[in-house]
C-alpha cells in the first residue's frame, strides 16, 4: 500500500482532491487507517473532472487565482455550492473535486448548453458512443471535405428543435452542439438574432472531438448536481448563510467593437449588470458567501469607476489574467479583470 501524500506527490493530484476520491470511494481498494489514507500499489491514476467545452471566457486560466479567494471562513470547508452561471464549468469542477459538496446547483440560461451538461450527467456512454462516429468520419476527410460536413452538421443542428428547460435531455442535439464546438472557430458559442449557430469552422489539424475519459469523469462528478436552465434569479431559492456563491456573468464590454460573443439572444447589458449588483447585494445580506467575476474597465478608461461604484459595499480585486479569445495572437496579452467577493479574503 502506499500512503495518500506519497501518491499524490507521485501522480501530481492535489492531496485535498485524492482525499476526496478516496472518500467518495472512486479509488478500488483505499483504506482509511486513523486519519491517513493508503492506497495499493496497483491503483491507477484517478483523472480529475475538468471542463469538457472549449468557452469563450472560460476561467481554466486564472483558476488558480480565482481558488485563492475562495472564502477562507468556512473553515476550509464548502459544502453547498451554486454556479449560476455555468459556461465551461472551470470553477465548477474544480470545487466539486476538492470540497465534500453536499448540495449543487448549476444554472445557465442557455437550454443547449444545459442540455449538454444534462446529458453528460446522465447518458454519458451513448454520448460517446455518437461523438466517436462524427470523429472518425471527420477526421479522415480533406480540408474541403470537412468543411461541407461541419456546414452540414451546423444546419443540421439548426433546423432540429431547440432545447427547451423542461424537455427530457436531447442526446442528438447533444452531440451536435459538441461537434460544432470541438471544430469551430475558436470554440466560440455565438447565435444570431433568429437563435441560430453561426460561427464558422475552425482551422484544426486533428480536433480531439471525444474524449471519454473526460466525458466519464464528468459524468461521475455530476451525478447529483441540479442543473437548472433559467435566470440567475431563481437560484435564489437555493442560496442561504451555508452557500458558496461563484458569479460568472456575462462581461460588460471594454470597447464597443469587444462584444464578440452572445450566448443567448438576449444581450446582457449596463442595466443588466445593476440588476445582478443589486441580487449580489441580497444574497450577501443572507449571509451566502458571493465572489463574481467581470471585465475591469479601467483596461481601456482609468477613470471609468462602473463596478467600484456598483459594488463599493464589497472588496474588489484585480487579477492579471490572460486572454482566453482574441483575432490575433499578438492582442493574447495580460489584462486586469475584477474578482468581487461579499466577505474579506
């Protein structure tokens, strides 16, 4: 047997995210001998979950940074979570691997990219089973080849009926939605004013459309999460003095020309931003622990105070983080964005 710190050091895993495994029982044959875990010596390196989608303002990058103000006065211990809104899921999965969640609740506006999550959760072998035939029709093709068949697959996935919140998870849709963004430009979600994909494909050698260790351990980690299509607001019914928070809105633009994506067909604009400020505000009078992140507009205007103003109540900090999209390489630099949290840090 080999001790928990020792395999943890070995495999490169957080000790706090293997103790959790061992926990949860998703290492075979770990034993608990007083407060020390041992592991066999013929274990395998357990893959943690981590976000399955490429996202347009995914937090993969400053995730560590972002982990490093999770609230300090729970005692290191967080137990009920809420993601409002879920995009890739990067601070997601990362918590629900290294905290005993008892409780999870994970919304998101957008019904295709809740249906996605749902049918990760719960049918996540046919899920791979479909992704690995687009993968090894594709792949073979030629450049021209691949380009009529992502069209053909983006039209595809148009014309069929959208998501709706409260519709059984759609395993075609699903897998289409998947495809499109493995292969796309950039792996960018972006809809029209009509609600339909219109991003266009991705230049990509050999695009790794499945992979189903990842989708797998998704799946296993998801297993009793609620995932809720809807508004932001509605989580409220979930949020009390015991619940992490993490708020991940869409960004208010630096410039006019910035605002490059829209996930849904409704814009999310200044007034937008007021409104979450104020829930923001009457979520942390319950005593729930809030952090949220946004765009830092003194990027492009020193003088522009929006968010001090709208969350002066609270602590902000500026994070030097890179960016995750951008046209051209040279414009992939470091930039200041906000990280807001309800208690200090």
């Amino acid at each position: 047997m080999i001790r928990l710190g020792d395999a943890a050091e070995q495999w490169g895993i957080p000790a706090q995210n293997l103790s959790l495994l061992c926990a949860q029982q998703k290492i075979p044959g770990a034993i608990l001998a007083g407060d020390t875990w041992f592991l066999p010596d013929a274990a395998e390196r357990p893959l943690l979950a981590r976000p399955f989608l490429k996202w347009a303002g995914g937090k993969s990058r400053s995730l560590s940074e972002i982990a490093a103000h999770f609230p300090r006065h729970l005692g290191g211990e967080i137990t009920r979570y809420a993601e409002p809104f879920v995009g890739g899921g990067a601070v997601l999965f990362h918590v629900l691997s290294s905290y005993h969640i008892q409780e999870a609740y994970l919304s998101d506006t957008n019904p295709e990219l809740i249906n996605v999550y749902r049918v990760v959760q719960g049918h996540a072998e046919q899920l791979i089973e479909q992704l690995e035939q687009f993968s090894a029709q594709y792949l073979p093709l030629d450049a021209d080849a691949r380009k009529a068949y992502y069209y053909e697959k983006r039209n595809q996935f148009n014309a069929g009926p959208s998501c709706a919140p409260n519709l059984p998870p759609d395993l075609e849709r699903a897998a289409l939605f998947l495809f499109l963004n493995k292969t796309c430009f950039n792996g960018l979600y972006r809809v029209n004013r009509k609600g339909q994909f219109n991003v266009p494909i991705g230049r990509y050698r050999a695009p790794e459309i499945v992979n189903a260790p990842l989708l797998r351990a998704a799946s296993a980690t998801l297993e009793h999460v609620a995932l809720v299509c809807g508004s932001y607001a509605q989580s409220a019914d979930f949020i009390n003095a015991h619940t992490f928070v993490y708020l991940d809105p869409p960004y208010r633009p630096l410039s006019p020309t910035s605002s490059f994506t829209a996930y849904t067909q409704d814009a999310f604009g200044d007034d937008d931003q007021r409104t979450l400020a104020g829930f923001f505000a009457a979520m942390a009078k319950r005593g729930a622990s809030l952090l949220l992140s946004n765009s830092d507009p003194k990027n492009t205007d020193p003088h522009d105070n929006f968010f001090d103003d709208l969350y002066a109540p609270f602590h902000i900090h500026r994070l030097r983080v890179g960016r995750a999209i951008s046209a051209k390489g040279a414009g992939r630099g470091k930039i200041s964005e906000l990280l807001i949290s309800s208690y200090e840090h």
